[in-house]
C-alpha cells in the first residue's frame, strides 16, 4: 500500500506525483494544504517531524525527502526503471538531482517565496501569523516564513538568487548540448526531478530561459510538457 502526502503538482510535491505517474503506481493521496498550514498541523507533523511535504508510506515505512522518495519508488517498483542501468549515467543522474536540491531549488524557491507568501500572510487576521508561525517544527523554516511574510527578501537577496537560477539554467544547457535527456542518452530521475523547477523559470525569472537563449532547454521542457505522466500529474492540480 502507497500513500503520499503531498500538496499541489509543483515545487518538491510534483517529483513524486510524476515518479508514481511515469510508474503507473497506484496510490492513495493525502492533500496538505500549504496555504492553510496543514504541513504544521499535529497530524502531519507526527508523519513527518520537519512539518515538510512530500512523505511516502509504503507498507508502514515512512519515506521523506523527494529525491530519497524518487529512488525508492525505482528500487522496489523496477519495471519502469527511471535510474540508467549505466554506472556514469547513474552518478550523473545523482550529481545533476543533488546539484538542483541544493543549489537550483533553494534560489527559485526564494523568488517563489518573495511572491507567494507575502499574499498568505495578508489574508491573515491579526495574531493569526504569530500562531502559525509558532507551529513550524524547524526554526530555519519559520524564519524564512518570517522573513517572507513581514519584511521580504532584499534586492540583493533576490538578485543573488535570479543569479543562481541563471547558472543552473545555463549549466543545464550546457548538458542538453551535449546528450539528449539531463543523465545521458535515458531519461531518468535526473528530468523528473528537474521538471518543477525548470518549468517555472520563464514565468519566474524569464531572463535566464528562452528560446533564443537556451534553445536546448527550451526543447527538454517542450518533451517533458508532451509526456503523459506529465499531464496526468498536473491533472491532479487542486488549485486554479
């Protein structure tokens, strides 16, 4: 038995949405509402104490970490395999997923936040964001919500991460020049788990991709739209 919790098909959420899609994994879903601050709730904080989504369970074992999620779904679900059988390929599907959890995700995800939260938190009434605030298990996170919510970024802060989403998305062309999918010559987790950054980055920061400037990773995202594991993981969207 597979449950996943998880919130809408985008950001960290959507790497094990697609995985289970391209698998044809069957699943029982668990929404967590971000917005509304399910993921600090008691409940889900006791499946998972980081207060984070996406968390797979699988026969009672507890899996979090979307990346660690990913290859476990490909260890014991192997007849859709997603990691290559090629040793090089391999490590540089782990090299490429390692690069965007920590180097590519955090700085969209600053800009993301820098839009985002400012939106939750004015809906707020008062002493609202204190309480919520309060419930978040890590206190990195609730600074950074903090932050986000009251003050916001700063320009540098933003400039620096519009920076870093440039250079991934130009050492991600660099790579599609040379090979058809991010691991090789096979697609891999390297794309699945790629897909829900790349995706935002021309409506995000539109400078770093376009078509006269990253062909090649304008056409790997033109192929990963046209997939339908793709389109049946963004059919599972709850939010307009």
């Amino acid at each position: 038995m597979l449950s996943l919790y998880h919130y809408e098909p985008s950001a960290n959420s959507m790497k094990p949405l697609l995985c289970l899609a391209e698998k044809g994994l069957d699943y029982e879903s668990h929404y967590i509402d971000l917005h509304n601050f399910e993921q600090h709730s008691p409940e889900f904080v006791a499946v998972n104490p980081n207060g984070q989504v996406p968390v797979l369970i699988h026969d009672g074992a507890v899996i979090n970490e979307s990346t660690v999620i990913n290859e476990y779904l490909d260890e014991v679900f192997p007849d859709v395999r997603l990691v290559p059988e090629n040793p090089v390929e391999r490590a540089q599907m782990r090299i490429w997923s390692k690069f965007v959890d920590e180097y590519f995700c955090p700085a969209l995800s600053r800009i993301g936040w820098s839009l985002l939260i400012p939106k939750i938190a004015a809906r707020l009434k008062a002493g609202e964001l204190e309480e919520a605030l309060k419930k978040i298990p890590l206190e990195e996170q609730r600074q950074k919500w903090l932050t986000a919510a009251t003050e916001s970024f700063t320009e540098e802060e933003l400039a620096e991460a519009r920076r870093k989403v440039t250079v991934s998305i130009e050492r991600m062309e660099g790579i599609l020049a040379e090979r058809k999918w991010l691991a090789g010559n096979e697609y891999s987790l390297a794309d699945v788990n790629s897909y829900s950054m790349v995706v935002a980055v021309p409506r995000l920061v539109p400078e770093a991709m376009s078509e006269e400037k990253t062909p090649h990773s304008m056409a790997w995202l033109d192929k990963m739209n046209a997939r339908p594991a793709v389109q049946a993981a963004l059919a599972t969207a709850r939010q307009a």
